[in-house]
C-alpha cells in the first residue's frame, strides 16, 4: 500500500509569492509616503553635527578652565598668597623723630622712636635713656642694646631680626629669683633660648648644659619663666634674670 506523499502544491506556491508581492508592495508605500529613508539620513546628520557642536563646547570650557587657573596663578605670584584679595594693611606712616639733643620726654621715648633713634645715631648715643614701656610686670624700661651685626641671614648676633633693640628694666628687689633646686635644671627647650643667649658656648667644644651656672643660666632663659613680660605683638617676650626685652 502505497503512504500519501506530503508537499507543497503549485497554487500553494503562486498564492504564497502573490502576498509576499502585496507586502513588498505596501512596505515601499509606506516607507515612500512617510520618507522613511530621509528622515534616517537627517537624523545621522543632525547627530553627527550635535557631536560636532559638543566637542566645539567643550573645547571653550577647557579654554576658558585654563585661562582661569593661569589668571589665579598669577594673582598668587604677584601677592604671595592664594587668593590675592586678602586686603594688605596700610603702610605704617614714618615715625617722625625729635632732633638730635632732644631731651628724653618724662615718660621716656615711645618703642617706636627709640630703636628709630638707635638706627640714625647709633648706640651709644641713646644708652641707658628710658623708654615708654609697659608690660603686666611693670618697672622702668631703659635702651640696652642694638644689634644691627648681620650674620648672613637677616638675624642679628643674637639670633632675632636685623636691627632690633634691645630694653633693660631696672633692677629692683622684687626681681630677684629664687635658683633653689634649679642646680640640675633641664629646660623645656632643650636650651634653644640659652645658646641664642650665648651664640659663643653654642659653638664651643663642649655646648653642653652640665654645669650648676649652666642649669641656672638654662632655667632662666627657658622660655616658659617669660610670660609676664608680654606685650602684644610690640616686642619679644623675656625672662625676670637679666629683665632683657627685644623691640
């Protein structure tokens, strides 16, 4: 017996190639009428130019960052500090200073004059006058010293800026300081203060702190005793041994 052989027949076939003919038909109606294939080519276009017009953007931006950053380079080289708009403050007028001759004044001469004196005419010509001085622990305050010996690197002998002055306060009982237990003294500066105090010992053989007068010397000088000569910003603080304040 024979089977039924399966297949497609050809009216099968021509129907199935009509309707693909009808859908090819229609799909190039549609893509004709709504121009399909236009708007893809304009919209590649217009990506293409918006990606242009981006870079062309960005392109500003990085110069105008650049030009920014170079600007606030040269605020900070030409004022020393990041910003540049902090407001400097204004130039202290000249101190007017008396003739020389001068009688010193009562109250002695203000901080200000004294070491603009000392700078004109010397040292020796204003040792010892009084000055104008103040600080919590009081007493009266004479010019002592002016050390104007530039060592190479803008400080004096001594340590302190080029051109500072030095006061002395006058000896009074109540300055006395008792060194009692102070023989084996170590300071909190580990003697910073007391080489700048002795430029001479810091440098010798031995600049150690080992003998009793060195302990003393070191307890006096350490900076932690020089609190109550403080006066503002006006001079450097001191200790109650030699009554010694820098202006």
């Amino acid at each position: 017996m024979k089977q039924k052989e399966q297949g497609i027949t050809l009216v099968a076939l021509i129907v199935t190639i009509i309707i693909l003919i009808i859908l090819a038909a229609v799909t190039i109606y549609a893509v004709t009428k709504n121009n399909f294939l236009g708007l893809a080519t304009a919209g590649t276009q217009n990506y293409a130019g918006a990606q242009v017009d981006e870079s062309t953007k960005m392109d500003d931006l990085v110069d105008k960052l650049e030009e920014t950053l170079s600007n606030i380079e040269s605020i900070q080289t030409a004022d020393g500090e990041p910003g540049g708009n902090t407001p400097e403050e204004p130039e202290k007028p000249p101190v007017e200073l008396p003739e020389a001759g001068t009688a010193v004044p009562a109250e002695g001469w203000s901080v200000e004059v004294a070491k603009g004196l000392v700078a004109r005419d010397g040292l020796v010509a204003h040792l010892g006058e009084k000055v104008d001085y103040n600080p919590p622990a009081g007493g009266t305050w004479r010019i002592f010293y002016y050390d104007n010996e530039d060592q190479g690197n803008g400080k004096g002998y001594f340590g302190d800026p080029v051109g500072t002055v030095y006061l002395r306060r006058n000896f009074e009982n109540s300055m006395q300081v008792d060194l009692t237990g102070k023989e084996t003294y170590s300071p909190t500066d580990n003697g910073a203060m007391f080489y700048q105090h002795n430029p001479l010992y810091a440098v010798s053989d031995d600049g150690e702190i080992n003998l009793e007068k060195e302990h003393f010397c070191s307890f006096l000088t350490d900076t932690t005793q020089w609190t109550e000569f403080v006066v503002e910003r006006r001079s450097s603080i001191c200790n109650s041994w030699d009554s010694v304040v820098r202006c």
